[in-house]
C-alpha cells in the first residue's frame, strides 16, 4: 500500500485554522436579529395536554401542521378531527423504543368498540407523498430539478443555498438527491417525477395506516422519538412536528409487545384534549428562525463545522435531521 | 422550466417491480442460519441494574465495549473502572431529550464531595479518537484507503462491499468519506490521515470530558438517545454501546436544568451496580449477525430497499446509523 503525501495544508491541524472566538450554533440564534425570525400562527397549531405525569406535572405538547403543498389532504382531516375534539379521552396506546410513540384510538380495529370517525374526512391518494410539477412523470436534470423547487418560492432555503453556492457544507443524503429547508421544515427532492416532499426527522408527526393502497385519515398519529426514519419518506405522510413537548412523547416506558404496544390497557397515556390552539387561553406565542435568513445560514455552516473551544475536529457536514430548525417562545 | 421525458424504465412506479413476496430485513434476519451469528464475548459486556422503576420493575443495562483497535485506552479505563465497581451507587444525573442519558459522579467537579477514582487509569490523548495507519500524516486516494481499510480483517465489511461491488446501497455520508462496518461496528473514514474512527448512532456510549485537550477517563459516560449526533465523531471517544436494556436510559424524565441536568438530585435514577459480565450469574448469552455474512448483505439491502407489502416506495439508500446490527439472545 501507497500513500501519498499530503500537501501541508491539507495535514494541517483543523485546531490550528480556529478563528479565537467562534460562536456555537446556539449563540449565533441567540444573537439573531428578530428580523429573523418568523411567528408560526395559532391557526397552525394544535396542543396536546396528556394527563399529568405520576408526581402530577402537566404535559403539554404543542404540534405544528404542515404548511402547503405538502400532505394537506391529512393535515386538512387532522384539523377537522381535532376541531371535533375527537382524540379527547383516546390514548397513546403505543411507544417503540427508537422509533416511534403513537396515538389515537386504541380500540380502532375493532369494529365494536371503534370511534366514530367525523364525517366529511378526505381519502387521500398514494401520490399525495410528493408534490411534482404539473404534466407527466418526467424526469429532471439536477438544474431543472433546482429550478423546479425555486418556483415554490423564490428560493428554497438556506440549506440549498449554502451547499451550492458555497459548498461550506457536504450535505450527501443517501435518502434523496438533494436535501433543502422550505419555509421552516426539512424536505426532499428526486430528480425522478420531479418530486419534492417533508422527511421524517425527529419529533416529525406522521399518519399511521394499514396496508397499501391504504394512506391513512390522520386519526392515528405517530411522532418520531429515535434516529430519523427516513425510510418513512414518500411511504407515510408527514403532516407536522412537535414544536414543545417532544419530551413528554419520548420518555413515555416503552410497550412490552411487539411494536412497543401497551399490553396492559392501564398502561396507556391518557390524552385529555387535543385542540386547536386557538381555543387554548394559556398557549405562548411561537416563533422559527427563518431558514432564508443569514442567520440560519451561519447557523447552518456553524452547525456543520463546529469551531467553539469544545471541538477539536469539525465533522466538515451535517445531515438534514440533525440541523434542527430553532424554535423558541417569543419575546 | 424544461423538464426531459423519462424513459419508461425510469418511470415506471417501484411498485411494479416488487418481487411476489420479498422478505423484510427482520424476516431476513430470523431466516438467517446460526453459522452467520457470532457470540458476543462476556469480556467485552459489562451489566448495569439501575434501581427498580417506580413499580418496582428491574432496568438492566447491557453495554458491549468497543473491540480493538478502537478506543482502547478508554475502554481499558472503563473496564478498571467496573471491576472496581466505581459506579455502583452513583447515578445517572443528566438526561437531555433527543441527546444524551449521562451517568457517573455527578458531584465529580467539586473537590471535596468527588468520589476518588482508581489508580492507574491511562491519560488518553486526542489522536486516539481515530485510528491511522503507522507513519506521518498522508492523504490517502479512495482506492488507498481502502487498501488500507482492507488490512484491518481481510475486509471491512458488508457495507462497504454493497456499496462498492453492487452499488445496490446509496450510503452518501456528510461526515466522512466512507462508512462500513467492521467486525459488527459502524466506522466511518476519511481520506486525510487517512483514517478511521468509530461512530456515534443511536445507544452508542461515549466519554464525556471537560475543554480540550481532555479526553475524559471514562468514568463520565453517556449514551445516545436521539438522532445520532455525528457531530460528536472524532472529538469524543465511542468506547461501546448498549446491546440490551437502551430503554431504561432513553424514556427517563428529562432534567429540566440546562443540559438536562436534573436540578433535584432526588430526581437521579440509582446505580444499583455496573460491573463486569462474568459477575453477573443470570446474564443470557448475546450474539450479533456477522457484518460480514451473506444474511447480513441481504439485510442490508432489503433495508435501503424495503419490498415488503407495506412499503410503497423503497428509499434506494440507507444511512449508517439507521441500518442496525442485529443483535439477539443466543437460542
């Protein structure tokens, strides 16, 4: 075996090229101007309150919807069914260690005992996973794919920007050609079809459903509370993330029988109300960093490139799963 | 916008293409001949029982230590560290969701309450988070890293072989050149130094240490139970994982102080014991899928490409972190 010799910039420590005092990701949000940062509307969120945990703490769980053009069938049935208050009194009936908690009516499959469902829920199709352009399966260019996703709204975020323009970032997804942020959420695109969709990541919300060409109406919702499963993507809808709370979804005693479901109905976790948030009085007021600002931008580099003292070697990339979107409560 | 005709072949849907009645990666996995399993050593297992859970159910912890040429330094210490039982009757102190569960001394950085640790643990330095070959600092082509990867075991893994000899895997990593498994172990490499280290997925157990140029004892523990935080690679030292039991760490209460240290030591999960496996009389034996078998392949691929019923549409590609190595309690 030969090696060659490294020219010695490429030898050189990464410690030696640390400029003194770098920021950490966290401090460039913290010193974000508020300019950068975006209000998610109440009409977009949804609150969750279990009951009280075993030393009687609330918790609380705040979601976020989808925003358009992704998955809306489902996120338009999940507001209806929320707006019925119909997960009042359901459960979260099962908690899979690494992968997922999942709620809704526990007694589904059984026609007996099944919840009524609100009228008026939309069946959605298989190929609602993605959104494409009009017209026939194509397939694209990796230019014509960007200028696809550039019309969804003049850019498509600082995730894309920062790998092409700058190239500071290797953003190599095994999942999906390419990998972007679209007003807040982290997404997908295939050259084939062209086609663009939301990934799994963690605290992504998806709709369960039985076996294909099942799609699922949103009554049975999972989060996510391990490594992302992306193999989910295009699979399963995404119709949101949890936005506070995620903790009280994630540390719930994982179920004993396969798929991690509560054997034992006791077990359950009781869902007292799950409402949309406009009709929640205490509820914070929630804002992102834009993902077209420039401080998600240096977020982004900082995030892929660690400088501050505790880092002795920057990864030199990031996957979009681990570039978590920062939100927070308003000022 | 432009977009080209696809040739029918590319546009065809995945659906289409299944085979009748393809096995799932854990159907694989099952179906797999005990020839391709390989025991896991009870020298390379250490046990932790933390204190019963609120109903008084037991929460046993089994973690596989880091094999050669891996880390060794660390894990040597961690080994003194259970044989001497310095663990048992401290607790795990941090728990931060999509993060860490961290156990140790959580009084260790107060001089006068820090429980002494035993002598001769070994002041492991910064290069050893990876592995290179002898000599100085090189930059090595694909094909000489790979050369060199080669001379770790004859081969390095069922990974790297997918993806090189069948490009059936998409496995684009954006915190290093390559990644495979060795001997049952995801690893990445780069082709500065070269080198190779071990990386950070979900369970896996690391040092925790204080500022540079520490690296930690090993007395400071933490495992992963989130995304996988890759951005820790190269800059803390991977020292094993849990093969059994992750859920006792993963679904503890957050701690709600910065961190997710737990502000109310009463809030602390006990260690009841962590020590060497070969003291624990009522331990089963484990065994891992040899990453280098034909089942393994298999699994490989059939999880990068899901062709159950249940899948709509197979991803193409898998990351590291999201193909887990089998493991099971021997029959």
């Amino acid at each position: 075996m030969s090696l060659l010799l490294a020219l010695a910039a490429v030898a050189a420590s990464p410690a030696a090229q640390k400029p003194a005092a770098a920021l950490s990701p966290g401090e460039i949000v913290a010193a974000s101007p508020a300019t950068d940062w975006q209000a998610i509307s109440r009409d977009d969120l949804l609150v969750m309150d279990l009951a009280p945990d075993a030393k009687g703490r609330p918790r609380r769980v705040v979601i976020q919807l989808m925003p358009e053009p992704f998955s809306q069938g489902w996120v338009g049935n999940v507001r209806k069914l929320a707006a019925a208050h119909w997960w009042d009194g359901l459960t979260v009936y099962r908690v899979q260690d690494n992968w997922v908690s999942q709620w809704g009516d526990a007694d589904g499959e059984d026609k007996g005992k099944a919840k009524p469902l609100p009228v008026g829920l939309e069946k959605v199709p298989q190929t609602r996973y993605v959104v494409r352009p009009e017209g026939a399966e194509r397939s694209a260019t990796h230019e014509e794919l960007d200028t696809w996703l550039a019309t969804m709204e003049g850019t498509h975020g600082a995730w894309h920007a920062l790998t092409h323009k700058g190239a500071v970032i290797k953003d190599a997804d095994p999942y999906a050609d390419e990998t972007f942020f679209y007003r807040g959420w982290p997404l997908a695109a295939s050259r084939k079809g062209p086609s663009a969709w939301p990934v799994h990541c963690y605290a992504s919300i998806g709709v369960a459903r039985d076996a294909p060409p099942d799609t699922g109406t949103g009554a049975e919702l999972y989060a996510a509370i391990g490594h992302a499963p992306r193999q989910l993507d295009r699979n399963l809808a995404v119709v949101g993330r949890v936005i506070d709370g995620i903790q009280y979804l994630s540390s719930l005693p994982r179920g004993p029988a396969p798929m991690g479901i509560y054997a034992d109905p006791a077990e359950r976790a009781a869902i007292q109300s799950l409402h949309p948030a406009r009709e929640v009085a205490d509820l914070p007021h929630y804002e992102f960093l834009s993902t077209e600002s420039d401080s998600f931008h240096r977020y982004a580099e900082a995030s892929a490139n660690r400088q501050e003292a505790f880092y002795v070697q920057p990864a030199g990339g990031i996957d979009i799963c681990n570039l978590k979107v920062p939100v927070r409560v308003a000022k």
